[in-house]
C-alpha cells in the first residue's frame, strides 16, 4: 500500500502525460493520476472532462495517450489494458467544439448561437456566458456583453465591456459636457 500515492491522489496533485491540440487551437490533455481526459480552449478555459479509473467503457487503467481522429473523436491509448478507446463528443460537446471554432474563424454570430445552444442545455457552465459576451462585444452590444461577463465572473472582458460601453456613451455626450463645463 503506496500511502504517498493516495496522498497525492486526494490532495490533487495531476500527473499530465499526453496533450494533443486540434486545428482550432483546442487541446486535449490525459491526467495519468485520475485516468480522466481534460479539455481546453486556446485561452486556457476548461470546456469539458471525461474519463476515470476503472474497466469499464468510458473509463481507463494508466492513459499514456491521446490524440484526436477524424475531426472531433478523441482517441486514448490505455497501457494496462492495451486498449485504444475512441470517443465521439455528445450534442453538447459538439455544441462546445462548434461554438469555440465558430469563434476563431470569425463567425462570431454563429458562435454566439452555439453558445446560447449550450447554455440551453447546461445553463451553469460559465464559459458558454463568457462565449456569449465576447460575441456580444464584438457586435457593440457593450452592456449586454457586460451582463454575460458578469455572470461568469470574468473581469477581464467586463472591464473591456465596461471600457467600451463608457467611452461610447461619453463620447456621444462630451461636446455638451465640455460645453457646459465651459459655460460654468
């Protein structure tokens, strides 16, 4: 009995052995200590996880690999069990997928709808939120994108929302207020 090792596994020490990235800047990583499948969006956003411990279908013994096939499939090569799993994503995945592409090719009203169909059908994952409201700023449409990055608690695009929703609705109304301020 190894009580290092359990140690590691229950204070949440990961051990990334694989990582593979697709055309649109996704990537996908195996965690060898949790045999589950991480993935990411370029900028570092977890999109989705599967995987675990365990023989069944779904799950794996010591993951050494991973790679995507045919598009969107994610392949696993287990060493234990000298097995290669593929995996098609779900109507949510593909949702996820299509949304993150949509946006990197510049399809930003497609990615939008994607992310709303995702939100549709997980309205807590905060990444669709944040999907939305960078679509939404991209269109101008600053107070609605600031609504969207609120909910999902990222400051970063709230303070660009918020930057240029101010600057449009000073900017329309700075000759009178300098004006004004003249006169006084």
């Amino acid at each position: 009995y190894n009580t290092q090792a359990t140690e590691a596994v229950l204070a949440g020490v990961s051990a990334f052995v694989d990582v593979c990235v697709n055309d649109f800047d996704v990537y996908t990583i195996i965690d060898d200590q949790r045999c589950k499948v991480f993935t990411y969006d370029s900028d570092g956003n977890l999109l989705f996880i599967f995987g675990g411990s365990g023989t069944q279908y779904g799950t794996f013994q010591k993951p050494v690999a991973v790679s995507y096939y045919k598009g969107d499939q994610i392949c696993v090569l287990a060493k234990r069990s000298s097995s290669l799993s593929f995996f098609k994503p779900t109507d949510y995945g593909t949702s996820i997928l299509a949304a993150v592409k949509a946006y990197n090719d510049g399809e930003y009203e497609l990615s939008e709808e994607m992310w709303v169909r995702v939100l549709e059908m997980n309205s807590n994952m905060t990444q669709a939120y944040s999907g939305v409201g960078k679509s939404m700023l991209r269109a101008g449409e600053y107070k609605l994108a600031m609504e969207n990055f609120k909910i999902a608690k990222n400051q970063e695009f709230y303070s660009k929302a918020l930057e240029q929703y101010l600057s449009e609705m000073i900017g329309d109304k700075f000759t009178y207020i300098f004006l004004i301020l003249v006169g006084l």
